[in-house]
C-alpha cells in the first residue's frame, strides 16, 4: 500500500533533523539527504520468462536495504526478497517464472521497500500486473461468472464451453450450498504441450484440466470440438474452484480424496467404470484406506484412475450414509482450518480413520496389507553374526553388495585403462 503523504513528509522531516543532528555531531563534511521519491513504476510480464518490476527513483540518500514484497493471490503474505544491486535511478527485479511457479492468469502486487540510512523505511507505490500467457491471440467470451478464452476452434465451440462452464459452477455451487459472485476465468488450450507449458514443472500426466483456486483460474484441454470431453472436465474443474473457495484457510488443507471425490460426484457421479475399478481392486486385495489420498495421487496410470475412482466412491458412500447437507457440513468445517478428525466429526460424530474404516467395510474389505515404512526390527544384528548370511552389516550398510560394486568399479577401471593404451598405439601407428 501507499504510505500517505502527509506520514511520509512528517517522517522525512525527522529524518532530515536526524541527518543535521549527526552531521554536527560527527562533524562529517557531508552527510546524504536522507529521502527518496519513487517515479511511477512499470511492469512486464513475459510467459515462460517472469514478471520485470522497475521503479524509478531520485534520492540523494545513502540506503541500508531495498527489498521487494510481492503478494501473490496463492499465498496468505508477501514474499519479501532483497534487492542485491539498488541502482543508482531505479530498482530493477525479476521474478522468474519457473522458481516462482507462475501460471498464466496469475495476478501480483508488488512494492519496493527502501530502508535508509537512519532506519526509515520509505515504501514505494503498488505494481499491480497479472502474468499472462502471451503466446496466443485469445479471444474471450463472458458469461454471468465464466470469462471463456480460446484460440482455436469457432465461436459455436466456445459458446458451447462458455454455457457448459456456466451450468457447471452453478451446480457445484447448489450442491456445496455456496453462492459464486466473483468472476473465473477458464482457458481452453487445444494441444497438449502448450497446455503442460501453461501448467508449469508440477503438473502431472494424464491431467486434461487444472483448477488454480487462488486465482480462480481454470486450465482444460479441449480439441476443438471435442465437446464430449469437455462436458466432464468443465464442470470438474469449476468444482475444485467452488470447493476452494469454500475450504481456503491458512491452516490445514482438506484430504484430496474429498476435494476429488466431490468434482467427480458432481461433475459425472459414481458411474460404472468407476464402480468397477473399486469392486475389482475390493476383490483382489489392492484397494487402497483412504488415508493412501489424503495427497497427491499415486502417479502410476491404474493407481491414478483408482484413486478418483475411490475418491467418488467414498463421497457416494458419504452421501448415501449421512446425506448431502452433513457433506456440506464436512467441506465448511474444512473451511475453518479444522483438523481432518476434527471437520469429520464435526459433520457426522466420526473421525476420518472411523469413516475410511466403514467405507472399506462396506466395500466388504476389513483387513489390508500395509506398504510403506515398517516397524523397525527388534533386537540389534552385528556384523558377525549377519554379513555372512544376510549381507547385512552393524551400520546398516550391505555389506556384501558393497564388496560387489568394489569389485565390478576395479574391473571397469581396468577395462577402460586397456582400451585407453589401445587406443593410444592405434593413433600411433
Ligand atoms: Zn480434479
């Protein structure tokens, strides 16, 4: 923010008396006039590259820091990172792109911070400046909350996309008991590779859309007229933007299952693929406790398609047990920053281990085999008794493996040894 004017004089009258005060007091034969005046800052934004924030100053003063605070609409607080070499007439910072992780459509305020001399920290004005996605001529068209924009494909396609999008957060915002006012924007790339550009180094494989609630953004990829598709991954999507608007909270994220659940529930319900894919993996031993998604998915193709299918079983499950109203109890304690047990037993009198237990009960499983870390083994193995047979070794380090790769590293080095000599005498002769 601004500092207001009449602040700013009042603190660069005392800063002034400051550097008069000390002047006479060391008597030091000139001491920099301790203010700065900020000219009217620029930014540009350039995809794939970062934002360039530039701001113009005159100043005569001797500075002790300058530092940028840019706000992002991601996080609950600026980032503030200091400016190494100020500049003599403007300030000068990059954001980039990749270690900042911008996607398109995300809006930044930024502003630079002058700390002088004496310690008074004179703040300069606001740089506001969305980073954009400059590599396509994007057409847009608005709808009551949805602003649709494409590149490619007619406007009966976008028509289509934007009336699709509308119905969908209308009816992710009815189920969740929610009202959408705010706009969102939703960007429809045709090909594949601009679209992973779009979405950054994070983003997963078999993603065909992406929902960035912070910034009310929606990513999907949409050949055009592929219109079949887009009537699931639409209104997927804009769930995830209803669901976040309604759980944001600087504390505890909801489990993902439920965030995913949900846009699958609303966006094509529990359906037969779905159902088979659970059924199956119940019968054969490798469903997986909800507690396996409370994150990130797992990222091999089947686990993948197994972990939405759960997620929608279980909120089915969810809603045909206690009912859609105490599901919308469920995601609005979520919104409060409670703990997982906390926001389910709030809505249904159960901790999120009793409701994940129920679940893989009524899928008829009742036991499951345990992957990930395992007790550590009592009793402590030494060397003696266990390198022999086991190859094991009192540090922990296989011992016998070690003694292999030795003997494997030798040989190799003895082979490349002779082919040099080799190949020293061929060119020789
Ligand atoms: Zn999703």
């Amino acid at each position: 923010m601004n500092t207001p004017s009449g602040n700013k004089f009042a603190r660069v009258g005392v800063a002034v008396a400051i550097a008069v005060a000390m002047a006479i007091g060391s008597g030091a034969g000139s001491v920099a006039a301790a203010s700065i005046t900020f000219g009217t800052p620029t930014a540009s934004s350039s995809f794939g590259k970062g934002v360039t924030f530039r701001q113009p100053f005159s100043s005569g003063a001797t500075f002790r820091e300058v530092d940028i605070a840019i706000t992002d609409a991601r996080s609950f607080g600026p980032a503030v990172v200091r400016i190494d070499a100020p500049g003599v007439s403007s300030f000068t910072y990059v954001l980039d792109a990749l270690s900042a992780n911008l996607r398109p459509n995300t809006q930044l305020v930024a502003r630079f911070e002058v700390t002088l001399a004496d310690g008074t920290v004179e703040i300069g004005p606001d740089i506001r400046v969305t980073y954009q996605d400059d590599r396509f001529k994007w057409r847009t068209k608005v709808g009551t909350i949805v602003r649709l924009h494409w590149y490619d494909g007619d406007e009966a396609f976008a028509q289509q996309a934007l009336l699709m999008g509308e119905k969908g957060i209308s009816n992710a915002a009815t189920f969740l008991g929610f009202k959408e006012t705010a706009p969102v924007d939703f960007y429809v790339y045709s090909d594949q590779s601009s679209f992973y550009d779009a979405l950054g180094p994070d983003a997963r494989d078999n993603v065909g859309g992406r929902a960035i609630p912070e910034t009310r953004t929606l990513f999907a990829l949409i050949a055009p007229g592929d219109i079949s598709y887009a009537s699931t991954v639409v209104p997927h999507e804009l769930t995830h933007v209803v669901f976040g608007d309604i759980t944001r909270n600087p504390y505890h994220q909801p489990v993902n299952w439920l965030n995913e659940g949900i846009a699958v529930y609303v966006s094509q319900g529990f359906d037969s693929s779905d159902k088979q894919l659970v059924e199956q993996a119940a019968a054969d031993g490798s469903l997986m406790p909800l507690s396996a998604i409370r994150g990130m998915f797992p990222t091999t193709q089947d686990r993948f398609f197994l972990a939405y299918a759960e997620s929608v079983s279980a909120v089915d499950y969810f809603v045909r047990t206690y009912g859609r109203e105490d599901l919308v109890k469920l995601v609005k304690a979520f919104g409060t920053g409670a703990s997982d047990d906390e926001a389910f037993t709030a809505a249904i009198g159960l901790g999120v281990d009793g409701f994940d237990a129920a679940w893989m009960k009524a899928n008829g499983v009742t036991a499951l085999r345990s992957f990930g870390p395992q007790p550590a083994p009592t009793g402590r193995a030494t060397a003696n008794s266990t390198s022999g047979s086991s190859g094991g070794s009192s540090n922990g380090l296989p011992v016998v493996p070690l003694l292999a790769a030795a003997a494997v590293l030798v040989g190799l080095l003895l082979v490349v040894v002779l082919m040099f000599r080799r190949a020293r005498s061929r060119g020789a002769s």
